[in-house]
C-alpha cells in the first residue's frame, strides 16, 4: 500500500508541474517577469481578472446595481412544480463554495504572500461576482428539464454554444469529471480529518491515524454518501438547505467572537492588509507579483467565479428569470469571499504568529494548524480555545463534506450527458467512492495533505480554461437576457428576446399568467 501511495505523490508531484505552468505563465520567462507591471500578471490572471471587469464594465457593475434583488429573491424564494427553488440553489452551490479552502486556501495564501494576499482575494471575488452572474444566467437559458428536475451547466451551454456539438458536450461533461476526481480526494481527506481534530479538541489526547476512530468515520462518510447523493438533485437539497445555514451562522458567529475580544487589533489587521497587497514583508518573499497571485488563485479556488462549476447547481433552479439566479450567485461569491474567506483572514492576520517566537514552528506546520495556532494566539490560556477550536474544527468538517455531496451529484449528472446507461452511471459512481476513499486512506496512513492540494490546484485552471472563453461565446445571450431582465415589462422570457432556442423558457412561458 505504500508502494501506491509513493507512487501517486510522485504523480502529483508532476501534476503540480503543470499547474505552476499553467498558474504561472508567462512570468516563469525572464523576458516577461521583467517587464513592469505587466510582468507581475500571469495569463491566468489576466484570463481571471480581466473577464470580470470585461463582465462588469459590459453590465454595468450589474452585482452592485442588483446586489439588493439578489437578496430579495432568495427572501421570496419557492419552489416550483420542477426543479428547485432558488434559495435551495443557492445553499447548494454554497455547499460547494462554502469548503474547506475558505479555511486552508486562506491561511495557505496569507503564510505564502502575507496578508495584501486577502485584498487581492477581494479584487479578484468583487469582479467575479459579475462574472458568476454571467456564467449563472447562461445556465439558466440554456437549462434542460428531465422529468421535475432541471439540469444545466457548462455541458449544456457549452454544447448549445458549440452549434449543438455533441462532441462538445461529452468532452466538457469529462472535464467536469475529471475536475470532480481531481478534488476529491482532498475533501474526502478533510472530512474524516475533521472528525479526529474535534476528538483530540475534546480528550486533550493525539488520535492515532490509523485508529478506530479514523475507521469508523470512513465508513459513516461513505454511507451518507452513498444514502444522500445518490437520490438526486432534491434529496440533496434537503439536506443542504439544513446543513448550510448551520455550518455558515457557527463559522461567522465564532470568528466574530474572536474579533470582538481583540477588536484592538482590528486596525492593525486593515493596516497589514492594504499595506502588503503591494509590498509584502521580506518573510513572504516581499515579491507582489506571490501577494497577487495567491490571492487570485485561493479566491478563485474558494468562489468558483469563472469555473463553471457552479454553474449546475445554479440551472437547477426553477427563477422566474434566467438573471434572477444570475444574481442569486453574484450573491453567493460575496457571501464566499468578502465575508467567509475575509474573517478567516481576520483570524490569521490578527493573530499575526509570524511576530511571534512560534513564527518557524508556525511556517512549517499544515494549513489547518496554522489557522488553530492563530486561533490559540487569539485565546491565550483560556478554556475558551477548546470551545472554538471545536466548533471551527466541526466547520471544517461540514465545510468538505457538503462538497463532496455536490461533487458526486453534479458528476452523475455528467455522466447522464455522456451515457443514460445504468451499467455506466453505476461505474462513475463506484469511481467517485474509490477516488474518495483514496484520499480518506491518506489521512489513515497519516500522509501529508500537500499533494492532494495539487490535483485541486490543477484541477481548477484547466475547468477555467475550457470555462471562460465560452462566457465569451454566449455574452450576447446574457446581455439580451439581462436587457430583457431590466426593462421588466412583465412579459415572459422566450426565445425571441435572445434570437436562440431555449425550449425550457418557452414551455414555461405558457404556465406564467
């Protein structure tokens, strides 16, 4: 079992190559590092950045102008006779936005470009709202029903975009796929994790990793899997809807105790953050180019916002309009970015470690001790700290599970686009369970989390590369589904406001009175 498991970090080693190449291109050349400014900024970067102020510019800052009706449809959501109600798909996209990299990728991000990191995650996050928006309203029109679901996503707009290619289809239904396997191994290795770290909270005691503990957890993780994902779309719902709200209200509550009882460190942590996003200190490399690009790249790893992963969740809604859930997302990345991943933030700036006699002890521990030492530091010598680490340490597991919950469900919906086969479906299921179990016997066999954190990594950029320039391809859908959206004359969306077919939207039309 070693032998395998040598084997595949050697694997990841090499895919970690390739995801620097593809993070980090062209700055890795001499010629282009050199130049000023320009040459601080990868393509992926500007690929990132710059479409969603292409997306903001071209809407009209759209995610600040209907930020408000946004939030107003999630508070008058209802289901319809088909799929899901807005809200439920806005928790479950959070489920899937809302993971364990709001936790590690911040903290990740923080101790490698200091704390300018997290301003540059806010660039990054406020841009991608609009393109969230885009990329979830093209769900929308070109969403499909199956039965009393609606499917949709980067598969189905990339296929209508792509003059009906079949082919289209089935190669990005792969890469989401492929893009699922590649995370989850790192959530499967969280969750069961999570569990021993509220165990060790608790007893005081270090749990063995290859416990009964870490056992049983396996195989409880892998039966609700089993019991909830695989009962479509609503019985995850179901249970999104309840976890959700608990597992985000916990977090924020927690890390706003921490920042009331040292709210005098509170200007420090502004001062820090705005400060370094520029220049960080010489113990992060004091490179702006590593503050702007570890920013970019964990926002981006946390909300999702030109990916087109959340695209799925976000076609599954029945909207009374394509752009109703376009904002519900828009939505979704704030709630990520500026108020999950920005308290996280306030956590491990505040407890500014790196000051500390503890600072290499700091440096050369895992993500998730790094943010507990900040944790600790913001608590000294009180029973208090149990009582937070605990509670954030629940967080962290809810957090990985609800992404596997969405991986899973979103993956056979894929897989339903490539083949309705019972024989081929069950086979990407029992794939997913085995890819998940890889990841939780790393944490049995107490391997280090770093590799796994590569295949995301990778995983990532290439879903952003096939994502993005089909935005492009199908912006004049969204601008005249957002034109029709605002002049709001009370008549139904069709196919002729946007010079496309879109079946779903017209059969729907005729229900609306």
């Amino acid at each position: 079992m070693q032998t395998l498991f040598d084997a595949i970090i050697a694997l990841c080693g090499k895919i970690q190559i390739i995801s620097d190449l593809f993070w980090d291109f062209p700055t890795n050349f001499e010629w282009y590092a050199n130049i000023p400014v320009l040459g601080n900024f990868s393509l992926a970067i500007i690929l990132l950045i710059g479409s969603g102020i292409y997306f903001s510019c071209r809407l009209r800052f759209i995610q600040v102008r209907k930020f408000r009706h946004g939030i107003s449809v999630l508070k008058n959501s209802k289901a319809g006779k088909a799929g899901i109600s807005p809200l439920a798909a806005f928790f479950l996209s959070t489920a899937m936005r809302v993971g364990p990299g709001n936790i590690l990728g911040v903290t990740g991000a923080i101790s490698v470009g200091g704390p300018g990191a997290l301003f540059w995650m806010w660039v990054s996050a406020f841009f991608g709202m609009s393109t969230a928006y885009t990329e979830s309203t093209l769900a929308q029109i070109f969403k499909e029903r199956k039965n009393d679901e609606y499917v949709g996503g980067l598969a189905f707009y990339g296929k209508r975009l792509l003059k009906g290619s079949a082919i289209a289809g089935i190669v990005l239904s792969l890469m989401y796929i492929v893009y699922a396997l590649l995370c989850f191994p790192a959530q499967g290795f969280n969750t069961v994790s999570s569990v021993a770290q509220i165990a060790e909270e608790i007893t005081g005691n270090t749990i063995p990793t290859n416990s009964a503990l870490y056992w049983v957890s396996f195989v409880v993780v892998i039966a609700l899997m089993i019991a909830i994902s695989f009962g479509g779309i609503k019985k995850i719902t179901k249970v999104t809807d309840i976890v959700v709200p608990i597992m985000a209200v916990i977090y924020i509550l927690t890390v706003v105790v921490l920042i009331i009882v040292n709210f005098t460190r509170i200007p420090w942590f502004f001062y820090a953050v705005f400060t370094e996003a520029f220049k960080p200190e010489s113990v992060f490399g004091g490179a702006f180019g590593i503050a702007l690009v570890q920013g970019v790249k964990r926002g981006l790893m946390s909300n999702e916002a030109g990916q087109g992963t959340i695209t799925m969740p976000a076609a599954a809604s029945d909207a009374k309009h394509p752009c109703d859930q376009g904002c519900v997302q828009a939505v979704g990345v704030f709630l990520d970015t500026m108020v999950i991943c920005t308290l996280t933030g306030f956590v491990v700036v505040m407890g500014r470690v790196w000051q500390t006699d503890a600072s290499a002890e700091w440096f050369d521990a895992g993500k998730l001790p790094k943010f507990l030492y900040s944790v600790q530091e913001l608590t000294p010598g009180t029973a208090f700290n149990t009582a937070i680490s605990v509670l954030i340490s629940v967080c962290f597991g809810l957090f990985a599970f609800t992404c596997l919950l969405g991986f899973m469900s979103f993956t056979e919906i894929c897989a339903n686009r490539i083949s309705q086969k019972k024989s081929f479906i069950n086979f990407i299921r029992v794939l997913c369970l085995i890819v998940v179990s890889f990841g939780v016997l790393t944490s049995i066999a107490g391997m280090d989390l770093g590799a796994l954190w590569n295949l995301s990594d990778f995983a990532n950029i290439l879903i952003a590369y096939c994502n993005i320039p089909l935005l492009y391809i199908g912006f004049k859908y969204v601008k005249r589904a957002t034109n029709h959206f605002e002049k709001n004359d009370g008549t139904p969306f069709t196919s002729k406001e946007i010079g496309i077919s879109v079946p779903t939207w017209d059969e729907k039309s005729k229900t609306i009175k």
